[in-house]
C-alpha cells in the first residue's frame, strides 16, 4: 500500500475519524522515536578486571584510614 492509497482511503472518513487517524499515526510515530529503554543490570560486571589484583579488604582499610585522617 502507498502513501498515496493510504490519503484516498483518508479522504472517504468523516472528520472526526481523520482525527482518530491522525491521532493514532501520531502514537504510531512517537513509539518509533522514542530510544530503548536500558537496563542497570547492563552494566554488571562492568569494569571487574580493574579490581582483579587488588586486594578489595586492604583497599577498603586504606580509604578508611584515610578518612580517620581528615576528621
């Protein structure tokens, strides 16, 4: 079906049904633009080999020494 089909067919519609039409392509167009919604779980595991040869205990022991300090 053509574009052009689709307006000869429009044209046979009352007003009030052209703006159901115009209402329901409007939705139609608007879904098509909206962007994919993304998960957080996405991001799981996300940078993991950064903390591979870190020892995360001792890591955790240090930032809180470090906070003792600045109080």
């Amino acid at each position: 079906m053509t574009v052009s089909e689709v307006l000869r067919q429009a044209k046979a519609l009352s007003p009030l049904e052209r703006k159901e039409l115009l209402r329901s392509l409007h939705d139609l167009v608007a879904k098509d633009d909206q962007k994919p919604t993304r998960s957080l779980l996405e991001l799981a595991g996300l940078g993991k080999e950064v903390w591979q040869k870190i020892d995360t205990d001792a890591y955790i022991n240090e930032l809180r020494d470090e906070w003792d300090q600045a109080t």
